[in-house]
C-alpha cells in the first residue's frame, strides 16, 4: 500500500526548492529596495511653491521652505494649511514609490502575505 501524500524520499521536489530560492531572492531584493527607500528624499509645493517641503521614505521631515510672502500674522490657518498639504503630499509620495517598488518586486500579484 503506498503512502498518501508527502514527498518520496522526505526531501522537497525540485520545484519547490526553485520557489524558495525565488522567495529568498526576493526578500533579499525587498530589503535593499526598503533601504534605497528610506533615504530616498520626496519634495513637494503647496500655494503654487509658497511651501515646500521634503521628507524621506521612512517619512521623516527633512526641510521645510516657507516663502515671505505667505507668512501673514492675520492668516496663520492659510500657512498651517499649506504646509499640512505639502507634507501630506511628500509623504503621498513615498507611499506611492513603496507601492511601485512592492509591485516590481511581486509582477503586480495583490494579496500575498509579505
């Protein structure tokens, strides 16, 4: 009577070897794309470039540029608005860049666990 499932001999076949080779090799590229990211710098302008920032993959504030001519004492809300903006948009943008390099790194496959 032969055995039901299993591999014979107890080792994996060599398709499955391959697939973890492949899935070594990617975790590999995964984690030097993750570091290339997280020093990445991502600028963007609110108010027509009166504000510009810049922040890095691991979304950390790097510069702040804010031009006179926005700074208005009767209007702070105006310049907090235009900065919320511009570092929502930086840190847009280094999400978007971590989705395009998940996306290389996985031919666009959705839901996989990692």
């Amino acid at each position: 009577m032969s055995k039901r499932g299993g591999f014979p001999g107890g080792g994996m076949p060599g398709n499955m070897n391959n697939l973890m080779k492949q899935a070594q090799r990617m975790q590999r590229q995964m984690e030097e794309n993750q570091k290339n990211l997280e020093v990445a710098e991502f600028t963007a302008k609110a108010g027509g470039g009166a504000v510009e920032v810049t922040v890095t993959g691991k979304k950390e504030l790097k510069a702040i540029h804010i031009d006179k001519e926005v700074v208005d004492p009767d209007d702070v809300e105006m310049l907090e608005d235009l900065i919320k903006a511009a570092i929502n948009e930086a840190f847009k943008m280094a999400d978007d860049a971590s989705g395009e390099m998940m996306n290389k790194l996985t031919g666009g496959l959705g839901g996989l666990p990692f």
